[in-house]
C-alpha cells in the first residue's frame, strides 16, 4: 500500500471535500478521486459512501471509512517517526551554511530557521547574508555555502535549485511623494515618474518591468535617473525622493525609514501578477549530499 495514496485518503477524510483536498495536496481533483478509488479497491471496501456523494454531493465515511482513518493516521505518524529518527542516526553534516541576500524578507529566513530547529534539531544552520542574491550564486560556486537563496535565472550550470513561491512587484516610494497615501497603485499612475533600478547587468526582471510599462501607454526609457548595485543605495536614493523603485514582493523594507511600498493591482482592482519574479533554494551539484538535499526539499514547503 502506498504512503501517498494513505496521505491523500487522510485529506479527503478530514476535509470531507474532494476540491479542497486537492488544493492542500496540490494534485488535480481528478488524479486524487481516481488514487482513492485505486486505495478502495486494495482495500476491498467502500471507505466513502458513493450514494451520497454521487445524489447530494457530499461526502462522507462509512463505519470501515472511520476505521481506516484512524489507522491510516497511525501508519503515517510511524512513517514520520522512523523518517525522522533514522536521519537523526544517519547525519554527519552538524552544520549547514546558508546564504540569503539583503532584498529577502525577514519572515521567510524566520521560516527557515523553524524548519531547520523543528526538522533538523541535529544541525547548526548559520545564516550568511551578502549583499546581492548573485553574490550568493557566486559563493556557493567557491564553496563558501552549503545552500543559498537567491533569484533566478541561476548563472552557471555548476549550480541547480528548487523552486520556491514566485514573488511578484511592489512599488518603492519616499513618504513625502503624493502617491505616498494611496492604498495601492496601478501601473499607469507612474506614466510621469522619475525612476532608480538595480544595475541591467544583474537585473532578473528590467525587461519584464519594460513591457509592463510599455503596455500601460508610456516607456521608461529617458526617466532612469540612477541605475545601483545594491538594495541599500536603491532605498537610500528612494528615501530622498531622487525617484520611485519596483522591489519584490518579498522585499522586506519594513526597516527602512523614509519609504513606503505600495502593492500593484490591475485597473479592476486585482493584484497585479504579470511579472513574476522567481527564487529557489540552490546548491552546487558536485556537493549536494542526501542531508542538502532534505533541507532544501523541507524548506520549499515553508517558504
């Protein structure tokens, strides 16, 4: 009997509803009504009572469904206690090094320790902030890490990574600028701006940013005023009102005096997502060891 299918029956069963079981497995609902009609027939019995849902559209257990879950419960916390105890038994890396980059908001690297304490009591992670997501690149690829976050595209095919949730834009604005009070902004409401950007050469999304523009009736191009190499003279020119800045999303710049962040949205009024800036958890291929590998694969679900 497969752990997945017994996963997916302990969804179906504690959510009583097939959509919403599926959206917290991330599978689509046809693939998990089709595994828990495979585990029924294993099985030999009915675990959901099929009239109901097929007259009413609801679902619920039957008596041998009632059972099955609690049993089903137990066989996975066993599956999860043996895991964990015998990566316990089994680790010889005792500390990690992770590299984060300055734009990375200040709950994600909070999430990632908890993973690391609650999963991994056994290991030391050290977290090592450099000023640029490439520069995380680069010291994963001299060694200097075990694990690094940064932005992708990665830039050397030394490197390989696991994607983590996309981010998307957010407007950087000095708190004396008129747009300063809004809500929320579109991007035609910057048609006028002077703007400050991240240096082309290690920008992941300038061209994106430019199509965004172009698309709301105006280009960027000539209003530039300063392009920088780092988060903290981006913020500082910012501040100063010398323009207005697109950050991530998941920039933190709560810190930050004398600017705000105003979140994008569509002329309808939803969140405006049609640039996506993408992160992973990277490491470099010629050292990634089974323990890496398990970090980084518990990490993707927290961040």
């Amino acid at each position: 009997m497969e752990l997945r299918r017994l996963r997916y029956y302990v969804a179906v069963a504690e959510e009583l509803h097939f959509g919403r079981a599926a959206r917290k497995l991330s599978v689509s609902q046809p693939a998990l009504s089709q595994q828990i009609q495979l585990l029924e027939v294993e099985v030999g019995v009915e675990l959901f009572l099929r009239e109901k849902r097929r007259l009413l559209r609801k679902v619920e257990l039957t008596e041998a469904g009632s059972f099955f879950l609690q049993e089903a419960r137990k066989i996975l916390q066993a599956s999860n206690k043996a895991i964990e105890a015998t990566r316990r038994i089994g680790l010889t890396q005792k500390e990690v090094k992770l590299g984060t980059y300055r734009m990375m908001i200040r709950s994600r690297i909070l999430d990632i320790l908890t993973v690391c304490s609650q999963r991994f009591p056994d290991i030391d992670l050290k977290i090592i902030e450099f000023p640029t997501h490439l520069a995380v690149q680069d010291a994963l690829i001299e060694g200097q890490l075990d694990l690094g976050v940064s932005l992708l595209p990665l830039h050397s095919n030394q490197l390989d990574g696991i994607a983590l949730k996309p981010g998307y834009l957010k407007v950087m604005l000095s708190t004396t600028h008129p747009l300063a009070t809004e809500n929320s902004l579109r991007v035609a409401q910057l048609r006028h701006e002077k703007w400050v950007d991240i240096n082309r050469p290690i920008h992941t999304v300038y061209d994106d940013i430019e199509r965004m523009c172009k698309k709301a009736g105006f280009s960027r191009e000539g209003a530039i005023v300063q392009e920088v190499s780092s988060i903290e003279l981006l913020s500082g020119l910012v501040s100063l009102g010398i323009g207005i800045a697109v950050v991530p999303t998941f920039f933190d710049a709560s810190g930050i005096q004398g600017v705000v962040c105003k979140d994008l949205i569509n002329d309808d009024g939803s969140p405006f997502t049609e640039v996506v800036i993408n992160a992973a958890i990277c490491y470099k291929l010629l050292n990634l060891t089974p323990t890496l590998q398990a970090l980084a694969n518990a990490f993707k679900s927290y961040t």
